[in-house]
C-alpha cells in the first residue's frame, strides 16, 4: 500500500525526533531533514543546513523524487540573548532558519500540491512570538510566520492546500532544557505563569501535528494554534 509522503525539517531531536516517530506510527513516509542523522528514524534522511542557500537544491531534489503533498516545518533556531547583544549574524541566521527556510520548501513543494489539488503545511512557530525576554530575533522570526502562513493561505486555498501555524509553550525538549534547566530558578519562574503547572511533552505536538496534515482538517487554513498549557492566555494571578 502506498504511504503518504510528508517533509519534516528538524527531525534529529526534541519536537521533530517525536513527531517522526508519530507520523511513521501513523502510516506516513517521513522524509526527514536535519543537520546530523537522528539515531533512532525510520524513514528517508537528507542532512542539510536550512541557513544555507544550497537547502533549496535539496528540497527541489526531494520534491522532483517524492512528490510530497505535506510539510511540517519545524526547524528552529534560538540566538538568546538582550537586544541590545543581538548582532547581524546572529539575526540573520534566525531568520534563514526559522523564516526563509519555510519559503524554499514551499516553493519547492507547492508545484506537486497545486497539481494533487491537494496539499498541508505545517509551520512550527512559538508562544515566544508573544514576546518573551532575550527572545527579540527568535519572537521576531516565529511572529513573522504567522503573516506568512496568513498569506500562504489566501493565495493557495483555491488550489486545496492549507498553511497553520503551531504555537508550542513550554515543552520538555532539548532547547527548552537547555535555556530553562531543571531545577532552576528561571524555570521556576517560568512555570508559575503556567496555568495547567507543567511542561508539555513532545507527543502532544506530534498528534495535533498529525491532525494538521490529516484529509479531514481541509477547511482549517490560516490559523496559528498555540499549544501552551494555557501560558498564552496571561497571568495566573
């Protein structure tokens, strides 16, 4: 039986790693982008590095080969820091990854879509696009998303294809560790302002991801859904 074939970018760790996983589980042939091999993926891999201008060759490649009608776009980078410390290398490169990035494969995919008169993108963006401190290029970068994946929309309905935006909060992940570790007072902190008082797990991205690219989502377009645990919605207090 054929499997459905769908692009995932960031798939060697945290929410990517699981929602390959997911998807497999689910019966999808991921296609799999990252720049080191996940250890544990059963799919097909491509390494690349989306801030560089040679990813769109391999998106044009995967595309001409598989023929993909579905995207997650999940590849993210994080350059933390005051924005009176941001520079322009780091700018520009959370722009190429978390932004430009998500257009080269949409180019490169939306020919194969228009043509199925079928077709599902889904963007990764962040509850940061908020706002958050020592974010300002990251929130930047995912607040933009949400203007694209808005205009994607419009422009490529007629043809059957929907563009949403994901919003996770505070999810147990490798960057999330990394920034707020356990134990911390950061993320202490950051966690009173929870109100379901816990850390998302990854699978519960992977399956509204899965609803996402499913056929019965065809009339969902243009939305950013922020799965947060409630953090979005304001104080707890």
């Amino acid at each position: 039986m054929h499997k459905p074939s769908v692009v995932l970018t960031g798939v060697s760790r945290g929410i990517g790693a699981q929602t390959a996983k997911y998807l497999t589980e689910q019966g999808y042939h991921v296609i799999g982008l990252a720049r080191t091999e996940p250890l544990d993926f059963d799919g097909t891999f491509r390494a690349v590095d989306l801030a560089d201008a040679s990813a769109k060759q391999v998106f044009a490649e995967i595309a001409e080969e598989f023929g993909p009608t579905r995207l997650v776009a999940n590849a993210g980078y994080v350059d933390a820091k005051p924005i009176e410390d941001v520079t322009d290398e780091g700018f520009e490169q959370t722009i190429k990854v978390n932004l430009q990035s998500q257009i080269w494969a949409m180019q490169a995919m939306i020919p194969a879509m228009r043509k199925a008169q079928f077709g599902r993108v889904v963007m990764i963006g962040s509850r940061a696009s908020l706002g958050k401190p020592e974010r300002a290029t990251y929130s930047s970068s995912k607040a933009a998303l949400t203007g694209l994946a808005r205009t994607a929309a419009l422009e490529l309905a007629p043809d059957g294809i929907t563009v949403n935006v994901i919003s996770p909060g505070p999810f147990e992940t490798e960057m999330f560790s990394a920034l707020q570790p356990e134990g911390s007072e950061k993320r202490a902190n950051f966690m009173a302002n929870v109100p379901m008082n816990r850390v998302g797990k990854p699978e519960e991205i992977a399956a509204t991801i899965a609803f996402f690219l499913s056929e019965g989502s065809g009339f969902v377009t243009g939305q950013n859904l922020f799965i947060c645990g409630g953090l979005s919605l304001g104080s707890v207090f």
